[in-house]
C-alpha cells in the first residue's frame, strides 16, 4: 500500500503570502505588548493576501490600538524569504503594494469581546469545524509521509544552494505493509525546485537533478533504498525567473491541505486560513487545540491513531460537539473518548491563546513554516497520565 504526503517551500508563492499575514498579526501583537496585551483588550485580525506578479494586496479586517506599517512589513517578508531580484520571481525592493484593510465588523466584534455580546466570555470568532489528527508512526506522533517531507521541504530551504531557489515543493511516498499497516520504505520522491540559472556554469545543468537527489536522500536517510524512485522538475525545466508570483499567484490558505497533514488519508482538515487570524478566531487556536488533544490521545494510548472534531458557534466560547474517531484502535469507545477529552481540555479560545501562548508575536512568524514540528505548546503531550487516569487504564 502506498501513501504520499505533500509540502511546500516557504518560498512557495502561497507560503509567501501566508507569511506576510502572519508577520503583520506579529507586529500587530509585538507593538500591542508594549502598551499591555490580554485576552480582553486583543487586536483582532483577519487578514487576505494576494501575490501577483510584481504586486501585493494586503485585505481583510483589523481592529487595533496601534498603527502598523503595512507596506514595511510586505517588503520585509518578502525579502527575508530570499525574493529580490526579478530572476528568481519577485522583488521585494520594487514590488508594488496596496493596503485595503479595514476595521472588523462591529457584529463580530461583540462576540469575541467579554462582557459585549449575550454572552459574559471570549466567544469564538467565527463558527466552524476544526480537526486535529496524530498516530503512532513517528516519535512527533504524526504520519511519517509527513514528517519526511517536511524534513526534506526545510533541508532544502536551508543547504544553502543557491542553484535551488527559494520556490518549491515536494511529495513523498511511503510503501505500507498490507497486513500491519506499518511503514516500510520510501518507494518514491517527487522534488520541484525552481533553478536560479546564474550560479550554474552550462557544463553543470545536468548535475542539478543529482544534486537534488542527494539532498533528498540523505535527508530521508534509512527509509530510502536502492529501488527508491526519484523525480525532479518532470516537466523538464523550471527557471527561477518563471518561479513564485512571477508563474503562479499566491493566496493566504491556499496550502491548508499541505500545512496540516500533508494530504494523508484519514487526516481531515476543516475550517479556514489559519496564520491569518488572530487566536481568537477558531480557525487558528482550535486547529492546534485539537492536534494537541489527539497527540495527547495518542501518547496515552488510549489508541494508535485518532482524528478529533471540534464544532463552534459565533460568539460562543466553548465547542457544542467534541467528535473522536480512533478508526477502531481506542481502547473505550469513541463516545467514551470524546465525553473524556472535553473534561480533560479547554477549548475555549481564552484558553487556549493562555495555554498555547498565541498572543506571542514569535509564534505567529514560526507557523507558517510548520504547524507542528517546530516544539510549539500544542506539541507536548502533558495530558497524557490524565487522558488514561479518566479513563481507569493503568
């Protein structure tokens, strides 16, 4: 049986405007800080960014108590992520900005301040249905596919090669057995990295895919073997000036699919764009919230693997349904599980922005990178002894 998983640079013209979202919420947070930041008196955000060619919108809505400098924190991501100079796709120095942000919806507004709306606590900022997904195939309790393309998205992002620019993405694909459904080897590899042509001597082009390959391969270490397939650019060419927001637009929450789990079966994914919402809105702090209840899940073993929906309306700040589904491998039922886990966690989101630390400028430029494998809050499992406590399993 085989099973891939996706991920992307950040580099990746999605990936791109997803970090310049985050970076203003972080700015937005950091300068908050200064003049006393809580759950009560937060910024709201929720942001949209659009990257075309040479040009970036910046939409969306925020209500604040300081000014921002929109446009110096565009140039800035951009040029952090190595894009300035139109050879490899997008200047940072010379791209064209516009600011439409406008406050938040009053409407909304009353929902996610206490003591505005019906009800006298933080309401969600928005309904929606979140999920948190964890096995036991690797030590980070997440499908392994996943875990090893990330490694080989970051490997590559940080050689220092400069022949691979900063756009790209890969797929790796990992040959289960058909009995145990364990991981056996990585039976193929599917790297795309746009090709920045002025450090390649002409002599040299055709070393580039042996060059990738070798990354690859040292980076996904004891899974790759001698009949590991490996492909790089199957289209045959990508230059690095046809790359980013040069060749294809980039849209905040475009990559949802590939950020959570990478598109590994089993490991649903709802709600909306995460890096682009301050933590009240569900769609970012639930998310974690729950990968946090199902890794803890999962470290207590009380099952192999477990998929975890969280359901919430407006306004409203606890869920109205916590769901489990342990795919057949809990040891009580899934009913059981889901009334243990909504005793044993907060999910309001006061809680979680106080117990994940979302109200840190810093986290919010870590995410978007990875949502799970960078030794954030919602990667510990401190629950587990409890989980099987409440359960009555020694």
């Amino acid at each position: 049986m085989l099973v891939s998983a996706e991920s992307i640079k950040v580099g990746h013209p999605d990936m791109v405007a997803d970090q310049i979202s985050a970076n203003i919420i972080a700015d937005i947070l950091d300068r908050e800080r200064k003049i006393g930041l809580n759950v009560y008196n937060m910024p709201h955000c929720g942001l949209e960014v659009f990257l075309g060619k040479a040009f970036c919108l910046v939409g969306g809505e925020v209500t604040t108590r300081v000014s921002i400098d929109v446009e110096r924190i565009v140039r800035e991501t951009v040029l952090s992520l190595g894009y300035n100079d139109a050879a490899v796709g997008l200047n940072g120095n010379n791209m064209g900005i516009l600011n439409a942000i406008i406050p938040q919806s009053p409407d909304i507004n009353i929902g996610t301040r206490a003591h505005l709306g019906q009800h006298k606590e933080i309401g969600a900022g928005d309904q929606g249905i979140m999920y948190g997904y964890a096995n036991n195939e690797t030590p980070e309790l997440l499908p392994l596919p996943y875990v090893l393309v990330n490694r080989l998205m970051r490997a590559l992002e940080d050689c220092g090669n400069r022949v691979f620019a900063p756009d790209g993405k890969g797929q790796v694909t990992v040959d289960y057995d058909d009995d145990t459904g364990k991981p056996l080897r990585v039976a193929k590899v599917l790297v795309s990295n746009a090709v920045d042509y002025r450090y390649v001597k002409k002599s040299e082009r055709g070393k580039i895919k042996s060059m990738a390959r070798q990354l690859a391969f040292r980076t996904l270490g004891k899974w790759v073997d001698g009949k590991t397939e490996f492909f790089f650019n199957p289209t045959g060419e990508w230059s690095a000036v046809n790359s980013c927001s040069a060749a294809d637009s980039g849209i905040t929450g475009r990559k949802l699919v590939v950020q959570f789990y990478g598109g590994y079966p089993g490991a649903q994914v709802g709600g909306g764009s995460v890096v682009n919402k301050s933590p009240e809105k569900v769609d970012c702090s639930a998310a974690f919230g729950a990968r946090y209840a199902a890794k803890n899940l999962v470290a207590s073993g009380l099952a192999r693997k477990v998929s975890i929906q969280l359901a919430y309306a407006i306004g409203i700040a606890k869920p109205f349904n916590v769901y489990v589904n342990t795919f057949g491998t809990g040891k009580l039922s899934d009913r059981k599980l889901s009334e243990i886990i909504a005793r044993v966690f907060d999910f309001t989101p006061a809680g979680m922005i106080k117990q994940f630390d979302l109200l840190n400028g810093d986290v919010y430029r870590k995410i978007p990178r990875t949502f799970f494998l960078d030794g954030y809050k919602w990667e510990k499992t401190d629950r587990a002894a409890r989980l099987k406590k409440e359960a009555g399993v020694r």
